[in-house]
C-alpha cells in the first residue's frame, strides 16, 4: 500500500506527487488520462515568480515589453512576463516520478471510502487503490473532494483565443499585452454588454498568440461572443487571420468554494480552489505551495497511527491557514467589484492599479502580499482612483459584505 494516493496528473497532480516522493513517501498515482498525455493549456506567468523558486529554465518565451491599455496610450508594466515551457515541466515532473519510483495508473476515480489506517479510492472500472492519505488533484471539478456551500454564484474565467499567423502585426512586435481594455472597435450597444480584453504576445517567427478574455462573468460569456469580438479587434487593427496553428477555448470557475476542510481527503490545484479568487492564475501558486503541503504530509504520516482524518486535517491547515483563509475572502470580493464595473470603471480601475508601486501590485497579482498589505494597497487605490470607482466600491461593501466580514474572522 502506497502511502499517498494522488488523483489527476496534470500541474497540481504531478507537482504534489514527486513533492511527495521527494520527501521519501511511497507514492501512487491514479489519472483519467495517460499523465505523458501533454497538457492542453497554455500557461502564463510572471518572470520573478519561476526566478524566485530557481525554476527560469523552465520559461519558454520571456517578454521585457508587458504593456497594457487602458484607454489612451500604452501602460508600461516594466515587469518580465513569461510563458510556461509545458512540455519540459512536465517532462520534468515525470522523469522525477520515474526515478522515485511513482507507480501511475490510468482510471476515473469515482469514489472514496476511510478507514481508520487507510482510504480506499474505486476507480469506475471498479478497480481499488489504497494509501495511507488521498490526495486529490483531480482539477476544477474534483473527483472526490467536497466544497463548502457556495457563497457567491458561479462565475466563470472564459477565453478564446488563436495562435497564428497575420497579414500584419495584431499586436506590438515583441510585446506581451497582459490586458488589452478598449473597446472603442465595438459599436456601441455592444459597449454596454459585460466587458472583455485582449491577452496577447508575440511568439516570434510572425507568430502571434491573441486571446479575448472575460475576466469572470455569471454565467459564463459565450465562446461565439468572444470570438467574434476577438475578429473585430482583429479587424480594426488590420490584422487578417492567415494561418492558424491553434484554437484554445478556455473556461474554468473563478470562485468556487473552499473545500470543506473536515474531509479525510486533501486537495490539492484547482480541486482545492487553489486558483487566485480575483484574477484566475494558479500555476505559480502550485509550484509556492506544494512543498509545505508536502513536508505537512510527510510530518503527519511520520506516526504509523495516524489515520487518515488526521493526517488531512494537518494537511488543510498547512494548505489553507488562517491568513490565507483571509486573503481568499478578500480577493473574492475585490472579485465581485471587477465583476461589477462596466468597461469606463475597469479603464478606471486598472489604470489606477498600475500606478501602484511595482512591488505592490506584483504581489497583489501572484498571492504573495500579506493580508495587511493588500488592505494597504488597495486603500491606496481607493484614495486615488476616480469617483465611479470609488462608489463602485462602497456599494460592494453593502453587497459583498459577508466576505468583507469573514476577512475578519475566518
Ligand atoms: C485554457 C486554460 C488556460 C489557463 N491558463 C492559465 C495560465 O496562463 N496561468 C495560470 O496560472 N493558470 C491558468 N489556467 C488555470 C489553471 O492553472 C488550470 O486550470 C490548471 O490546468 C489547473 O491544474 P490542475 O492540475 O488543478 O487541473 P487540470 O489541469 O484540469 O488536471 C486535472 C487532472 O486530473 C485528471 N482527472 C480528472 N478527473 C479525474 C478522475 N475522476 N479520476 C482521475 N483523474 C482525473 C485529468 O485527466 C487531469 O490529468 C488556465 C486554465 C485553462 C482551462
């Protein structure tokens, strides 16, 4: 019997079983699919974040020139933006699994049964597997693990975006555009409709990747809508679809509730809602916590009679302390305040944000700030941003105040 079970070999399953095995635990995986299967997503992120974890090598394209529009003229971000190699972290991953001795399986985990000395996962061929702790990191959509009840409704990150070749440039060459606000290229009832951008970068060789992006919307903004925004963009810009190399459609839930923290079964990535409640980004939260998730593991099966209830409440409470519990009820209400501007607000908003300091807004994007410097940052920008911002945002303290109030107390 393996010691830890991990369910989902994607990023979150393939990081936290060789944190595992790297810690000496004998480790098992169960996926649907072949975990040499390559990724389907493309995975972004800034520069800094792999630097700081020693993990550059694994950057495929760098982009000095991140910019962003919000309005009249470009923003400048001076912050190095990056694009995940996937096909070398992965492979990364999988040698380092190789060479620990990590036995993958493929099957659908349908159901999770606890002993007192062991949990037991059925696959649907009705295969069993057993370990001594089940993780499971089986995504957005868990296989086993529960949530907590929902507070807010569910609202959906969605995106369709082409890798391509263009008659012109669609965007700057050599520029990564993290966000993309005007909509001065839609006429003008459509202005009105939930607001959307354009995440793009230039891959070299002519080769550009163009993204238009609902940041989150209930429900979910349709991929015809998307799309046919993404050609009028396009169309403005002079910029004619030549050759497509790539379709991504992109959707996956913002605000899913925390798991329910009493289950004898740890999450871990999307199936933990590990995903950064105002903005979507995970990857380099993955690659921050999967360490301490793992030394707590190895600590608690450390004791041959910990059953498994114990070992994943020591597990929850290394994933999601108290401070993080707070930022996460925070970040979903700034959230719900994006949510609820219209395109004017958004320019607002983020123009003001940008202004923050670097260091600010940077750790405001990656999850790395403390409680008290979010709360700081964006007082900041409460006291310098327009009118419509501001309102926009006391009125989510009377409409959002619950999670306001659980910063306080969870
Ligand atoms: C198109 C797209 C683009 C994204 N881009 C970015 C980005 O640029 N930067 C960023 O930080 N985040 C991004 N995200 C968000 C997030 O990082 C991804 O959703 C990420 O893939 C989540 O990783 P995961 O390992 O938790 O889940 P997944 O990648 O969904 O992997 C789940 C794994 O579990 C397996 N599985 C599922 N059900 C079962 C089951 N019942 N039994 C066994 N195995 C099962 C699957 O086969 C898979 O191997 C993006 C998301 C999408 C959808």
């Amino acid at each position: 019997m393996a010691d830890v079970l991990v369910i989902g070999s994607g990023p979150a399953g393939l990081c936290i079983a060789t944190a595992l095995s790297q810690r000496g635990l004998t480790v098992a995986g169960l996926s649907s699919t072949d975990p040499a299967k390559p990724w389907p997503n493309t995975y972004g992120l800034w520069a800094d974040e792999l630097e700081a974890l020693g993990m550059e090598k694994f950057l495929k394209c760098r982009w000095q020139k991140s910019v962003a529009y919000m309005g009249k003229g470009m923003i400048p971000l001076n912050r190095d933006y990056g694009l995940i190699n996937r096909e070398m972290l992965q492979g990364h991953w999988l040698a380092q699994s190789k060479q620990d001795g990590i036995e993958w399986h493929v099957g659908k985990a349908a159901k999770v049964t606890h002993g007192s000395k062991r949990s037991e996962v059925t696959a649907d061929d009705g295969k069993t597997y057993s370990a001594r702790l089940v993780v499971d990191a089986s995504g957005h959509h868990p296989a086993v693990v529960v949530r907590s009840p929902q507070l807010q409704p569910i609202a959906y990150q969605a995106a369709y975006g082409i890798i391509g070749r263009f008659s012109s440039p669609p965007i700057e060459p050599n520029h990564m555009v993290l966000m993309d606000y005007r909509d001065d290229h839609l006429p003008e009832a459509e202005r009105k409709l939930p607001p959307t951008f354009l995440y793009a970068m230039d891959l070299g060789d002519d080769i550009y990747f163009v993204e238009e992006t609902s940041l989150a919307h209930t429900p979910a903004i349709r991929f015809d809508t998307l799309q046919h925004r993404l050609e009028r963009r396009l169309a403005q810009r002079g910029a004619t679809l030549q050759e497509t190399f790539h379709i991504e459609r992109c959707l996956f839930p913002m605000n899913m509730a925390l798991p329910d923290f009493t289950q004898s079964v740890v999450g871990f990535g999307g199936a933990a809602s590990m995903g950064h409640p105002a903005t979507g980004y995970m990857v380099g939260s993955l690659l921050r916590r999967g360490s301490d998730l793992a030394r707590a593991i190895a600590q608690s099966l450390e004791t041959i009679q910990t059953s498994p209830a114990q070992v994943a409440q020591e597990a929850w409470q290394a994933l999601w302390p108290s401070d993080r519990l707070r930022k996460y009820y925070l970040y979903s209400f700034g959230l719900e305040n994006l949510m609820a501007f219209n395109t004017y607000e958004l320019q607002q908003f983020f123009t003001t944000f940008f202004e923050l300091e670097q260091s600010q807004w940077a750790s405001f994007l990656a999850d790395t700030a403390t409680l008290p410097e979010i709360v700081q940052a964006m007082l900041v920008l409460f006291g310098r941003t327009s009118n419509p911002v501001r309102w926009g945002l006391m009125s989510s303290v009377f409409s959002h105040g619950k999670l306001l109030r659980r910063t306080l107390t969870a």
